[in-house]
C-alpha cells in the first residue's frame, strides 16, 4: 500500500525530476552502454541484484510488462518494475510490489546515487562525451531503487530499442518481445528487419526467448540471434496463443494455452484483442521465467490479470459523457485502437481529440484511424516536440477532409468542447489519442476536475 508523502518528500522528489529533466532527454538517447555500466559498477552491480525479465517491442511494452510484474506479485513474489514514460508524475516508471516508488524514498536512493552520476559525468566529459542522459540516470535510479527495495524479480522495459539501451546493462533472463513494427526510424532503422536486429540487441547468452506475433522479417532476425546466443524461442501460434477471447463486462474473457497448459475464462479488465495478445504473452513470460514446464496456479492467473491496470490504454477519464484515452501513438498502436473500438464499444458518432509529437508518423495516424468515421479535433499537448494544432489540423484535413476537422490549441479547452459535444445526444464517444504526453495531459486535467463517475 502507497504511504502519503508529505508536502517536504513531494518537494524533494519532485527536485529529483528536475535534477533528471536538466539533463540531455529521452527524445535523443546516446547509442552506448559504457556510462550506464560504470555507474552501475560505481554502485556495485545493483542491476545484479535480482534475476530480470527484458521487455522490447514496439506497441504494447507497458502493458505486457504490467501484467508480467503482476502476475509475479500474484505468485507471492516482491517486484520491481520499470517503465517508461510517465503519464502524469515520473515516480510512476519505478514501481516496488506494485506501487509507484514512495517520494521519501526516491529523494533519499538518489541522494545517494548522484555523487556517482556526477563522477561518471566528470569521466564522460574528459573522453568530450555527452553526460549521463535523463532515461540513463533514472535506469541508474531505478536499480539502486530495486537492490535498495529488496525485490526478488526486475521487469525492466526498454525505454528505446535494446541493443544500445541503457537498461540492457542488465542480463536478462528471459528476453520478451512485443510485436515489432516502423517507429524511431531515425534511431532504429527503417526497416522492420533493422529495427528487429537493434531490439534483439536484448537476448543475452542461455536466455529463453518470448515472442509475440511478427513480420516473418522480424521472426527472421529474432532466430537467427537466438541461434547465435545459444537461446531459446518460443513463439505466438505455435509454443502459446490466445484460445478465445470474448467481450465481458469491463473488459473480457481470455482463454490461453500457454508453455506448460491451458488456462480457461480468465477475467481481464482491459480492452482489445492486442490486450487478449499481450496477456499470453505475459503468461507465457512468467513460466518462462519459472522454468517454462510447471503450470501457473488458476488462483494466481486469476488475481494477477484480474487486478492488472494498463492506464492510458482505453482508459475512461469520464463516464458522462464518455471519454477515453489510448496512448496510440504510432500506426500499428493506431489501428489496434480502432479494432478495440469497434469490438468493445457501440458508439454512434465519434470524436477523436488528436495530438501527434513531431518525430511520430502523423498521416499514418491519421489515415489508421480514419476509417472510424469520426470526426477529429487538433490539439496539442504541452510537449515541446507537440505539432502545433494548426499544422497538424491541416494534414489532418487533407486526409479525411475539411468537413471533418476542428482544431483548438489548448487541450483543456478541447476537452470540455469534446465533452460538451458528446452530452448532446446518445452513444456519442471521445477518444484522445495520438501522443503519450496528451493521454498523460488529459489525464491531470480528468484527475484535477473530478470527471471521473460523472
């Protein structure tokens, strides 16, 4: 259970945030893992600490990696988990047994680690090298925040790729792969196979391998390093797959065969085929990390699915009238956006309330969610890589026409346009989508005006 902080450990955490935001950010990662290993090692290896499940992909890492750590929790195990990025305050990316690290303790774990950052930021820049970055000193934190814990099992998800990420400073023994597509292909590479090589950077030698459904160009890269590693695979459709899933109240019904049996009818409060998906995955994940032949429990699948959260994936910031977030933020996330919609919900007439950063594929965005019908509002977050709402409404125009588009500058006043719209008649929907830092936005504003039940 989370303690409340006073307002002097809010203080001090919220210093802690700034402390990483004055360092190089999460938008211009450095291709290395040399600094995050010498401050670990500085540290003495508390990325050793605990055995570690590795999370990549490109859509559905936060969700897979959520139900991994809980279902862990279920089975009587104490977690640490990292994801990233934040929604609303960044102490949510270290969560310790399920709660977001305690603002007293990330203020004290982070006084004792920054006179090593610093030391690692001196030697960096006597070799003319960039500092530790933001994403690097918070992987940094968050092992020192594990081994401080303690914890039995680290679920760690990448921030960007694997190969180079800095939380790859860590072998794990079960890498987890997610479905690969096009995104950061300035980073990455741009095809599925390039970007599928620097995400296989996380398979480290002996580890078991678990993978969603991929391009035949992805699987085609993921063998071939598991090959060279020594590893082994397991693969959707063949080793574990979704069996059935079926709309239920607040969520669905999936049944899954996973690597050592079947599990029937379990309850998962989350939406969407690729959440029925992300959940075998999961399943498949932790009896790899158990041995990969012992079935889990019913009692244990049971508490851990049914009391997993994902939010910021189809996730209601209000109910009268409703409107949803889903922190689709690229094509492929976009489209599985549109099927849940489809299967979950019976909305009359839609409103998309869109924001988009700049380094995201916009009209591929776009033209995912077009076939909705429904008509867009612009917007932007308060990002400083977000579209400016005029541009961005105008290439959202081109694509599904004039007729279709509004825009408004301030997400707040977006929001109560979207709801004053969506009050006027029944089965009217929002969604607000295009960018993690909108859905993280819309939710402070939810949070703040209580819109929540009503």
């Amino acid at each position: 259970m989370s303690i409340e902080s006073t307002p002097d450990e809010r203080d001090a955490a919220d210093a802690v945030y700034a402390a990483l935001l004055a360092r190089v950010g999460e938008s211009a990662p450095q291709p290395r893992l040399d600094a995050t290993r010498r401050a670990v090692e500085l540290l003495g290896d508390p990325h050793r600490a605990a055995p570690v499940i590795h999370l990549t992909g490109t859509n559905g890492k936060t969700s897979t990696s959520r139900m991994i750590e809980s279902i862990l929790r279920a089975q009587g195990l104490r977690t640490g988990l990292l994801t990233s990025p934040h929604l609303v305050r960044f102490t949510e990316r270290i969560r310790i047994d399920g709660e977001p690290i305690g603002d007293e303790a990330v203020a004290r774990i982070w006084a004792e680690v920054e006179p090593f950052i610093e030391l690692v930021d001196t030697e960096l820049a006597e070799r003319v090298e960039e500092p530790l970055t933001f994403f690097e000193a918070l992987t940094v934190l968050a092992f020192a925040a594990f081994a401080d814990a303690p914890v039995d099992v680290v679920v760690l998800e990448v921030g960007m790729g694997g190969e180079w990420d800095s939380t790859n400073v860590a072998d794990g023994q079960v890498a987890v792969f997610t479905p690969i597509a096009l995104d950061h292909q300035a980073r990455l590479g741009n095809t599925v196979a390039e970007i599928a090589r620097t995400k296989a950077g996380i398979i480290k030698p002996d580890a078991a391998v678990v993978t969603a459904f991929q391009a035949p160009e992805a699987l085609e890269v993921l063998h071939e390093v598991v090959a060279a590693k020594g590893a082994s695979v397991a693969v959707e459709g063949g080793a574990f797959a979704v069996l059935d899933s079926r709309v239920a109240v607040g969520g669905q019904l999936v049944s899954v065969r996973g690597l050592a049996g079947e599990y029937r009818d379990l309850a998962l409060p989350l939406y969407g085929r690729h959440q029925a998906e992300n959940a075998a995955l999961a399943i498949a994940a932790v009896e790899a990390f158990l041995g990969g032949s012992v079935r889990l429990a019913d009692d244990v699948l049971e508490e851990g699915l049914g009391s997993v959260s994902s939010p910021g994936r189809l996730h209601p910031i209000s109910t009268e009238p409703t409107v949803l977030v889903d922190a689709a933020h690229n094509p492929h996330g976009a489209a599985a956006l549109v099927d849940a919609l489809g299967e979950y919900f019976d909305f009359d007439e839609l409103l998309i309330v869109l924001g988009v950063l700049g380094d995201k594929d916009a009209s591929g965005i776009v033209r995912a969610l077009e076939p909705t019908g429904a008509r867009f509002l612009v917007t932007q977050s308060e990002s400083d890589r977000a579209v400016p709402a005029g541009e961005l409404a105008a290439s959202v125009a081109a694509i599904v026409g004039a007729d279709r588009v509004d825009a408004a500058e301030r997400l707040d006043d977006a929001l109560d346009e979207a709801r004053d719209w969506a009050s006027r008649a029944e089965k009217r929907g929002v969604v607000v989508t295009g960018s993690i830092t909108l859905v993280g936005d819309a939710l402070a504003i939810a949070e703040n005006r209580e819109w929540v039940g009503r």
